[in-house]
RNA sequence: GACCCAACGAUGAUU
C-alpha cells in the first residue's frame, strides 16, 4: 500500500495523472482500499492537468464515501478559487461543513484570496473575523493574501494595518510578505517610500530577489521616474541579483511610453545579450510603442518576427496592432487581424471590439460598426463604459443623435453610470 | 511520516 502512494505521489509530481489513474485502479482492484492521501494526490493530479471532470468525480466519491477531508476540500476551494469561481468555492465549502469537517487556516486562505482576487474586502474582513472567532490563528499566508487584496483594492491604509496588526501579534512577516508590501506600495505610487523601506527589510534580514526589484523598478517607471528606475536597476545589478524578462519588459515599456524608442530597442539588446530571450509580453510593449509612435511597420516586423520565434501573438498584441491600426484610419487593416483572430482561434476581448468600433464610427462606417457591436454581445461580452462612450461619441459625432439616445436609455438598464 | 494557501511586466474611449 505504501508502494501504491508513493508511485501515485510520484506519477502527480511528474504530470503523469494517467499513470497514476492506472495504479490507482489497478491497486483498487487488488483489493487495496485507496488511502485519502492516495486520492488528494490524484485529486490535484487531475486539477494540475486541466481535467477538471475527473476532478470532481473523484472528488464527489470521496465525499459520497466519506474518505474526504480538510486537504480534500481545501484542494478543490483552491482550484474553484483560482479560476474565478468563488460561488462554487462557497458551495464547495457548505458541503464540507455539512459533513462536519471542519475547515482550517488553509481552508479560510483559500476562500479570503479568491475573494480577494474578486475585489469582496468586505466579505474578507467578515470570513478573517469568522476565523477568528472560531478560534483559528491567522497565520503569515492569511496575513499576506490580505495585505494584498487591500492594496489591490487601493485601501492602502488597511493594508499597512494588516502589516502592524500581524506583528503586532508576534506573527513574523516572511519574505513573500515583504515583497506583498513593497509591490503594493509600488502599485499605489508610493515608490520612493517602498525603496526606503526595503533597506529597513534588509536589516531585519529580507533577502530581496528579482521580483523584489522588479516592484520597484515598474513602479517608478509607473511614475515616469526612468532615472530612479534606473539607478534601482544598477543597484539590483550590483548586488547579484539577475534581472529576468519581467525586469526588462518594464524598463523597455518605460521608455516606450516616455517616447524613447531607442533606448528602449537598446534595452531588448542588452537583454539579448544576457541570453534572455523576449517572451510575448516583451514583444507586446515592443509592439505597443510602435503602434502609439504609428510606425506600424515597424509594429509589423515585430508581429512578425513573433511567429518566427515560435510563439503566437494574445488578443493584447492583435488589440496593440488594432489599435495602431485605427489611429492611421486604416480600417482594413484593423478589420484583416481582427478576421486573422477569428482564423487562429485567438479570442477578442472587450478591447478588440471596442477599438474596431471606435474606428469605425469614426470613418462613418454605422453598418459594419453595429454587426461588430451584435458580434460582441453574441459573443456574451458585456460591454462597459468605455464602450458605451465610444458609442455615445461616435453617434453624436456622425449626427445619430437618436441612437445615442438609445445606447444611454440601454446603459441606463444596465446601471452603467455615463461619465 | 507524506498531501492544501500568498508576491513582479503589456492592450481600448473621453479629457
């Protein structure tokens, strides 16, 4: 039996969720009753591998026969968390106090951090009271997650409680939790006092790494302090630490968008010359910048040279060259990639749409405009203020003063508020 | 005894 876990174990860690699946059935046939441990392993076997059917089968088993456990339900919260379905998380996690097991820090981690990634503060403060009325310990991971959530959220001053609040109770940050402060004070434009207050984290004995550095540097370039970010970038360079692809997708962007086309080339060289290689979102701020200079040639190549590579452009690069497209007034060519889209299966957003219409009204093309606008809504893709301006815009401007109308009465039964 | 949780980069309108 112990021979069976260890391969099942074995089998999950290498990606072979088959192989597992064999031993565990050929096992089962032995007459060896599979262990819960054998079952959480396939469990996370089975999510790690996308088969999320076989998942759930597994899973409702285990509750059916009553072998499941915290790791059990955590497992699934986890995964529902991580892939946006947090209601599903909920109804997972009913389940599993129906059945009298009783949920854990990990289990209250999982669920605060899809809520967390949803935005829900309130509900997240409300389950962090919950756990601790139930006498749970937040521990570093429940700390961190929130910090997070609120700096993501912009409550920058709760976050920096939740810090004091955890050392305040003798709960030692780790250095996930440094880096979760130092970004979220980067993304809120406090750069310098992140800069700061990383020299204080290195004397209580914070190792910063790469990504460290990369907070810091992306936040002032977000700040349009190029110098600063580049003095951090020497400093990063000095101390020993590598920059990766991440480090220079930001310095590269920084220039673009200071309109330093060649500093930023000169940065992809100096990456190249350290022997990284430029992933699609290196070559998308690349494409950006010449898209927003509309030296869409220059896009092009790029575009090109993406395929050659051997990686495959998302809608952000297709929007990017749209875009790029739309400000030349070139709607054919905006109109050829979104068809290349539909062609190579990638999938428009929100922003592919939005770009294509605004282009369209512009050059007086109502009819096409509206098929694209029923294209997106049959699409199920639900279009938000943005849209609806350039809608609102692009009607007045053409004189259509009755369907702007329209499109207001329709925000307006959406509760989409006009700005 | 072994299984579960957190942190970094890119795209759309108006101004």
């Amino acid at each position: 039996k112990v021979t069976y876990a260890v391969m099942i174990e074995g089998c999950c860690r290498n990606r072979n969720v088959e192989k597992a699946y064999e031993l565990y059935t050929q096992m089962k046939l032995q007459g060896i009753r599979p262990t819960v441990y054998n079952v959480n392993s396939l469990i996370q076997g089975f999510l790690k591998a996308g088969l999320w059917e076989k998942a759930t089968k597994l899973f409702d088993e285990a509750v059916e026969c009553g072998i499941a456990n915290v790791f059990t339900y955590n497992n699934l919260i986890y995964w529902l968390c991580k892939v946006g379905k947090v209601n599903e998380a909920c109804s997972v996690w009913e389940k599993m106090t129906n059945k009298g097991v009783t949920p854990s820090v990990v289990s209250y981690n999982n669920l605060i951090l899809g809520h967390c990634r949803k935005g829900n503060m309130d509900v997240v403060s409300g389950l962090f009271s919950e756990m601790l009325e139930r006498g749970l310990k937040a521990n570093v991971v429940t700390y961190s997650i929130m910090i997070d959530g609120y700096f993501k959220k912009g409550e920058t001053e709760r976050a920096l409680n939740m810090f004091d609040q955890m050392v305040g109770l003798g709960t030692s940050p780790s250095d996930f939790t440094f880096n979760t402060v130092l970004n979220g004070l980067c993304k809120v434009g406090r750069t310098s006092e992140a800069r700061d207050m990383l020299k204080k984290f290195i004397e209580k004995g914070f190792t910063p790494i790469c990504m460290t550095y990369n907070s810091i540097i992306d936040g002032f370039i977000k700040e349009n302090a190029i110098d600063s970010a580049l003095a951090v970038y020497r400093e990063m360079c000095e101390s020993g630490v590598s920059p990766n692809v991440v480090t220079y997708t930001s310095l590269i962007d920084g220039f673009c968008k200071s309109d330093n086309i060649d500093l930023a080339l000169k940065m992809r060289n100096e990456m190249r010359s350290k022997g990284l290689e430029l992933d699609v979102t290196a070559y998308s701020v690349l494409i950006d910048g010449f898209c927003k200079r509309r030296d869409m040639e220059s896009a092009r190549e790029l575009f090109d040279e993406l395929f050659e590579v051997g990686l495959s452009p998302n809608a952000i690069v297709y929007n990017s060259m749209i875009s790029g497209f739309r400000n030349l007034s070139n709607m054919e060519a905006a109109l050829a990639l979104h068809k290349k889209m539909i062609d190579e299966g990638i999938p428009c957003d929100l922003g592919t749409y939005t770009t294509l219409i605004d282009g369209l009204l512009k050059e007086g093309k109502l009819l096409k405009a509206s098929d694209l606008y029923g294209e997106m809504l049959g699409k199920g893709i639900v279009p938000d203020v943005i849209t609806y301006t350039v809608l609102v815009h692009g009607l007045c401007n053409k004189g259509q003063l009755e369907n702007a109308r329209k499109v207001l009465d329709e925000m307006d039964k959406k509760d989409t508020a006009p700005n």
